[in-house]
C-alpha cells in the first residue's frame, strides 16, 4: 500500500492482487491514522535524546557513516477548510539520509581526473539545468526532470564507496527541530563513533546550521555536494564567457579540473575577476542576467571554500555526491508530490514518516508496526481489526 502512488493506486492494488475491497478514503484515514502514531513515537525518541535518556544505540560493525540533507517539495491547502483546494501553496520538507558504507583508506587520490561524463558537453548541461532548476521557486521544480539521454548506464566502480544500511528521516518540521532528528538518528544507530564520517549537503544556509549545532561535535566531515557546485561553474562559465561558445566550455572543464582537484582558492580568485569584469548586478535584474550568475558563483564558492577538499574526501572512501538524499526524494516525491496532490499539514507530515519509515532498511516499519497500539474503529464497525 505505501509503494502507490496514490490513495485510489493503493485501493486498486488491494482489490486486484489480494482480493481485498478498502475504499480509498478508508485507506487515507488509516494511513494518516498510522502515521501519526509513527510520528509520536519518533518524536518520543527524539525527546528523549535531548534528555539524554536515549538508550544506546547498537555497536556497528560498519567503519564509515555519511549524514545527507536536503529539501523537497510538498503541495499544500488550508487545513480545516472543509473539501476542495483553498490557499494551494508550497512547503519544504526536509530529507535526511542515514548510511553505513564500506569502503577504504587511499594513500593517494584514488581518481584524480574528474568522470566523463563532467567533460561531456551534453551531460553536463543536462545536470546544470537540473541543479538549476532545484534551485528555482516550487511551481518550476514540480516539473519534470531532464530525462537521461538514452542508451547511458550507470557502472559500478571498483573503488565506490559501497552502501550497507540506508535509514530514512522525512519531515515538515523547521530547521532546527528537524536537526534533532537528525541527531537522535545518529545517536540511535551509534553513527557518531565510526572510525570516518562525512556530512554532505549543497549549500543552504540551513543544512550548515544543523552541522554546526549537531555535526561537528561528533567529527563528521564537511563536505560540499560536487553536483550542485558544477551547476554554479556551468552556469558562470556561459555568464562570463557567452553562453554556448567555445571559450565558455574551456573556462567551465578549466573551473571543474580545478574544483576536482581541490584548488579552491584559484577556482574562487579567477571567478571573483569575471564577475568583478561584467560589474555588479542592479537589484532588480533578471535571473539570468550574467552579472547576477557570477555574483551567486562567488558567493557559494567564497561560502563553501572550506568544505571543497575533494582529494582528501575520496582519499578517505568518502563520497563527494549527495545523490543518495536526492534519490531518496524522489522517491517520497512519488507518493506526496504532484499536480493534483494537495496535503494539510498532518496529513502530510502523517504521510512522510510513513515513506521514510518503509523507505528505512532497518525493519523500521515491521518495529513499530509490532508494537502495540490502541484498537479503535477507523471507519465502519470494527473494520479496523479486520484488517489488521
């Protein structure tokens, strides 16, 4: 059931495959039911780490961790408005992703040239216009993505860092709140003593601050996603140099090779003279005014210098990539985002920690669900016990 993608996809589902005729409203009013229950339970363990009576959590055999952030997008209407859509407006949820690894210790850089697909002229325009557009207000980024060209496939290297268990957190909740429960998550799962560990997020504000405040202490690592700063050098090297020309695409693999190789310094003095050559942007000009491109460009890499060490990063078997968080939601997205999806706040907060919960490889689901819980109607006489 928390696999479709919708109430009525469920529905079908049941009555097609395990002859089981539940209305979709019946499954709404259950789903969001358990989910609220989940999130209680949740909350009470979060709560419980900030009174430092969170029982310790198991020792891990894993020797590396990696905490991932980010933001989705959640379609929102006013709650306790009866049915219909009023007040539609979007929400950002915030993603974490939890991940034990295997992989090892270099000496040396184990790939000091960048992959080929960064050189690659299409691809790279391909992620730059997706980073971009993760970077625009909601309406654009419920679009769909670039689709991949076709025939590419993604190969395993021998020297990728390999995923072990993968734990999942999903909420509506502010910044701050939700960085405690990022912290409990690392408490609980004994995260904070592996022998190397990496925090790896783009560059909102936000996610620093819940590394700062929750991170740090512990020793993560941090790390700047190498995605989304290719999107910023792309998008500078077309301001500075014209937008698809041949000078522009050397100015881009000349940033990228120095962004790969750790010369951060060079990459933020050369794009402060391109921005410092086109002028200052007016406060009123466009998104795509070349002025504006180049003062964003330096901006975040003046902001991020510090986490951009990316030969030490992968001389550390620590991944430079946030695409674990961002696949992950996709596929939340899947079950709570889309034209015709619009939540009020519990309902979505209910559905989230049901897809995070299942998301989990950790029997998350199968934990609470054994755990006991009051039996009450949901709708119709004792249809609930029926059915569990």
């Amino acid at each position: 059931m928390q696999k479709a993608a919708s109430f009525q996809d469920a529905s079908d589902d049941l009555r097609e495959l395990a002859n089981v005729p539940l209305a979709p409203s019946y499954l709404q009013k259950l789903s969001l039911r358990i989910g609220q229950e989940w999130k209680d339970l949740h909350d009470a363990e979060v709560q419980a780490f900030r009174d430092g009576g969170l029982p310790p959590g198991a020792v891990a055999t894993a020797k590396v961790a990696v905490v991932m952030v980010d933001g989705g997008r959640v379609q929102m209407r006013q709650d306790q408005a009866g049915r219909g859509v009023r007040a539609r407006h979007w929400r950002e949820s915030k993603v974490a992703c939890l991940l034990t690894l295997l992989s090892k210790v270099h000496a040396i850089d184990p790939r000091p040239e960048p992959p080929q697909k960064f050189l690659d002229r299409s691809e790279a325009a391909r992620l730059a216009a997706e980073v971009k557009s993760r970077g625009r207000g909601a309406a654009a980024r419920a679009k769909p993505e670039a689709a991949r060209p076709s025939g590419t496939r993604r190969r395993q290297r021998a020297d990728r860092p390999k995923k072990l268990v993968r734990t999942v957190l999903a909420s509506l909740a502010c910044s701050e709140e939700f960085g405690w429960q990022v912290a409990a998550e690392v408490e609980r799962r004994g995260l904070g003593g592996m022998e190397r560990k990496g925090y790896i997020c783009d560059g909102q504000k936000y996610n620093w601050s819940i590394y700062e405040m929750h991170l740090q202490p512990w020793g993560f690592v941090p790390i700047l996603d190498f995605i989304h700063l290719l999107g910023y050098l792309y998008g500078a090297a077309q301001a500075a140099q014209g937008k698809g020309t041949e000078v522009a695409w050397q100015c881009y693999e000349r940033w990228l090779r120095w962004a790969w190789s750790g010369r951060a310094r060079a990459l933020r003095e050369e794009l402060r003279a391109a921005s410092a050559r086109c002028g200052p942007p007016p406060p009123d000009c466009a998104e795509e005014d070349p002025r504006k491109v180049l003062a964003e460009a330096v901006s975040y890499v003046s902001n991020n210098e510090k986490r951009m060490d990316y030969p030490h990063y992968r001389r550390l078997g620590l991944p430079i990539s946030s695409a674990a968080v961002e696949s992950t939601i996709k596929q939340l997205n899947r079950r709570v985002k889309g034209s015709e999806k619009f939540w009020v706040s519990g309902g979505a907060e209910a559905m989230l920690q049901l897809r995070a919960a299942y998301l989990s490889e950790d029997d998350r689901a199968g934990r609470y669900g054994a755990m006991p819980r009051p039996r009450y109607r949901a709708v119709g006489e004792k249809r609930i016990n029926k059915t569990l």
